[in-house]
C-alpha cells in the first residue's frame, strides 16, 4: 500500500466515523447542526450534518 493509498484510507476512515457520531447525535437530539472539520495532509475537509425530526443529513 503506498502512502497515498494510506491517507486515502484514514480520510474515509474518518469520514465514516464522522458520519457514524452524527447520526447517534441526531438519535439523541431532534434539531442540531454539527460541523465537523477532519484534517488530513494540511488539507481540511469540512462537513456540516444537520439534523432534522433525528434524521442525518450530511453535507461533504
């Protein structure tokens, strides 16, 4: 796997699990806005997540 490959991986990794805290952050809360900045290489890549009646909807 080369090094680019990894850092692919890690940002997925991170965004699922981005992804997975806020939809248990909308479970619990019926209208919030989250935004969650994941860094990768100097790079930050923002996603807002706005709940809605507890659904997720995410915006990458």
């Amino acid at each position: 796997m080369t090094f680019v490959n990894a850092v692919l991986n890690l940002n997925l990794l991170l965004r699922s699990t981005a992804v997975v805290l806020a939809h248990q952050t909308c479970q619990q809360y019926q209208y919030i806005c989250v935004v969650v900045v994941v860094v990768v290489n100097g790079c930050a890549r923002f996603y807002v997540v706005i709940c809605v009646d507890k659904k997720c909807t995410v915006f990458a």
